[in-house]
C-alpha cells in the first residue's frame, strides 16, 4: 500500500511539474526578450548628454562632422562654439543660425538669452523639454513620443507644411517628440518640426537622426539638416557643449572658450553666481570610464547568470522515492552514519535514535499507544521484563550520555531490554 501510494504521489507531481514548467519557460523567455530589447533599445538611441553627440569635429556614428563637411562643401561659413556665452557673442555679430543640438545642457539661467538673437537670425534645437521650452518663452509644449524616430513626409497629419526646408527635403526621420502650439506656428512632420516665427525664429525638431553621421544619409535627412542650418545664406554658429554648463562661481568674467578653434573675444559682462541653479553634481566616475555597450552586455550576463541559477537550483517540494545508483549494504550504511555522527559529536541525536527505536518495539508489544506517558511507559516495562521502573525510565527518557562509553552503554542496555520483550521476529512471522 505504501508502495502504491508513492507510485501515485509521484505520478500526480510529475504533471504538476510539467505544467508548472510549461508556464515558467515561456514567461521567463519572453522576459529575457523585453529586456534583451530595452537594453538594445538604450544603447542604440544616443545621449545628448554624451561627449561628442552631435558635435562638428566627431566621426562616430552619433556625432555630425559629416553634416559639418556638407555645409562647408556648400560654402555655408560654420563657426563651432564650446561655451554659450561665446556662442551667443558669435551669433550677435549678425543675423545667423545658431544650432543648439543638445539643450538640456545649456544653463536655464542662460537659455533665455538664446532668443535674444538679432532680427532675421533662426534658433535650431533638437529635442527641447519643457523646461527649456519655457525658460525660451515659446508657446510650443512636447506631445507624444514615441519608441524611435520614424520617417514621414512633411505632411503626415495632413496640414500642409508651410517650411520650405522640409518641402525639398520631403520625408525624414523627425518623429520622435512631437511638439504642439497655437497659431501661427508652422506645423511640419506631424508636429515633429516646427517652427516659431518671429525677429529670431526658432525651429524645434523632434529628433536627431537628421543630424547624426549614421542617418544622414537615410531618406531626405541630409537635406532637411543642411536646409535648416545653411538656409538663407547665414552662418552656422555651432554649440558644441561637451557637459552640462556650470553655474559661475565667482563675479569675475567668464573664461574664453573655443570659438571655431581659436580663444572667443573677451569683453562680456560679468555673471553673479547662479544660487537658484546650482551646477549638478558630478557623474559617477566609474560608470563613466567604460562605455554604454560594456554596461549593457554585463547586464545582459548577470540575467543569464540568474537564469541559470534558476534553472539549476533545488526546487521546493515533496520528497519522493528515488532508486539508488548502486547496492549498498545495511553494516556500511550504519558505520557511515555513525562515523558522521561521532565526528560531529552528536550524542543527543544518536541517543534519540537509540530510544525511538527501543519504544517504536515496545509500545506495540506491550499494546500501548503512541502518546502514552512516559512515567506509564516504564513502569509497564519494567513489569513486564522485571527490571527497576528508575532504571527503565532512564534508559528510556533520561539524560543525553556525557561521552562515548556512557552512550555504547545505552546502546547495549536498550539493546537487552528490547531483545526481552520484543524478541525479533523468526522467519514465519511477519517484519
């Protein structure tokens, strides 16, 4: 009966374990593939915060010297600048498009300035937040956006487009950040792109896939981008900004910065400490020193590792009855065992052991339940074999022995006592 009785345990959680992988294999692939892909996702879409995006003199393949070579092919005159107020200093000379490809690292207490530009001058900026939309005093708010930048002609939405630039260019990857604001701003590319009339223009374009050395090439990027920039025949003032700006920490003037190569002119009026504004704290120097990839494939490892940590792990269940490997005999079974109990010191367990094994004989020889008391217990023993009631109860419930001969002791007089009452079963009766 038993043996029945594991046989169907048995039968009953192998399908139990079945389904249970049946639900966890597909559930654990289909989240190693949702985050495979936002790893594959974050490293593939660009920081702006990283050095070299979108700058004039890198060759990488989110950079824009490309598009920096296009424009002087063209004969557009590019001045690059490392630091706003000498960008704004370059740009004041005269009506020019000044190309802010990363805003988020330009100051808020100077972002204003950026649209006190001359009259007939054109502000171009990728991907503004609402911040820097704000501190610019544009009516223009970010919309949707969506996973990557898409390619759609100037009239995706069905208004037609009213930028020269992006008729010629026809479609181009912009849809990223879609924008929104009143009349009259030009609408272009679904809200992708637009465009802020005014003395100094401003254009919000909603990606920088146009700009970028990998995509310029791709649909009409190339020639939205250099339509944007070298349009009207003005100069290209370039920000190059390699980090967030930090606030001034003194009333002295501000340092030159490169200015197309060469140190900017001095003579700008001098900035008090930016208190409302304080610089942001430094990145951590250690995520820093290795690149995107190298973060992005250890995180990929360490899922793996835990997948198969998972997979190689004990599970949590019944336990079942499995056949040994090989025969082993009953003597070198309990001479392991006890050479492992010995080695371990454990005279408690081992006495334990002894006493269970004494009363699991004499309990049912002597018709006694199993939650009998122990002073009834041996007293009845002590009847039956005619031994002293003390004695018995200590050998069947008394202390554990102090040391080994103390427990060979117990053993042999368990033995005896046992061998009195419950002699072992002959070969005609039942075990």
């Amino acid at each position: 009966m038993t043996a029945t009785a594991t046989a169907t345990g048995t039968a009953t959680a192998t399908p139990a374990r079945r389904r249970w992988h049946r639900i966890v294999v597909p559930v654990a692939l289909g989240v190693l593939l949702i985050v495979t892909t936002l790893i594959l996702h974050e490293v593939d879409q660009p920081d702006p915060g990283e050095r070299g995006f979108l700058s004039p003199v890198a060759t990488d393949d989110d950079g824009g010297s490309r598009l920096a070579e296009e424009l002087a092919a063209r004969g557009v005159p590019l001045r690059r600048a490392t630091d706003t107020a000498a960008a704004l200093r370059a740009a004041g000379a005269g009506p020019s498009t000044l190309f802010v490809p990363a805003p988020e690292l330009v100051r808020p207490a100077t972002l204003t300035a950026l649209a006190a530009l001359p009259p007939g001058s054109r502000l171009v900026l990728v991907e503004p937040s609402r911040r820097a939309l704000v501190e610019l005093g544009t009516p223009v708010e970010p919309a949707a956006r969506r996973w990557a930048a898409r390619a759609v002609p100037p009239d995706a939405d069905g208004t037609p487009c009213r930028l020269p630039e992006a008729v010629r260019a026809g479609t181009a990857a912009v849809d990223h950040q879609r924008y929104a604001g009143p009349e009259p701003v030009d609408r272009c590319y679904g809200g992708a792109l637009l465009r802020i009339p005014g003395d100094a223009e401003i254009v919000v374009v909603g990606a920088g896939d146009p700009f970028r050395n990998d995509r310029i090439d791709e649909w009409g990027n190339r020639d939205l981008a250099t339509g944007l920039l070298g349009g009207g025949g003005r100069p290209v003032v370039w920000l190059d900004l390699p980090a967030p700006e930090p606030a001034p920490t003194s009333a002295s003037p501000s340092p030159t910065r490169e200015v197309d190569g060469a140190p900017a002119p001095s003579g700008t009026p001098r900035e008090r400490p930016d208190r409302a504004n304080p610089p942001p704290r430094p990145d951590n120097p250690l995520w820093d020193a290795f690149p995107t990839w190298f973060w992005a494939i250890l995180a990929q490892l360490a899922l793996a590792g835990l997948l198969v940590v998972l997979w190689r792990a004990r599970r949590l269940g019944p336990p079942v009855t499995e056949p040994l490997p090989v025969t082993v005999r009953s003597a070198e079974t309990v001479r392991g065992r006890a050479r492992l109990y010995r080695r371990a010191g454990a005279r408690d367990t081992v006495a334990g052991s002894l006493r269970d094994a004494a009363l699991g004989r004499l309990l049912p020889r002597l018709n006694l339940p199993a939650d009998t008391p122990d002073d009834e217990v041996a007293a009845r023993v002590a009847a039956a074999s005619g031994g002293d009631p003390e004695r018995v109860a200590e050998l069947l419930h008394g202390p554990v022995p102090e040391n080994d001969r103390e427990l060979l002791e117990l053993a042999r007089e368990l033995d005896t006592l046992t061998r009195t009452l419950a002699p072992h079963p002959t070969e005609g009766e039942p075990r």
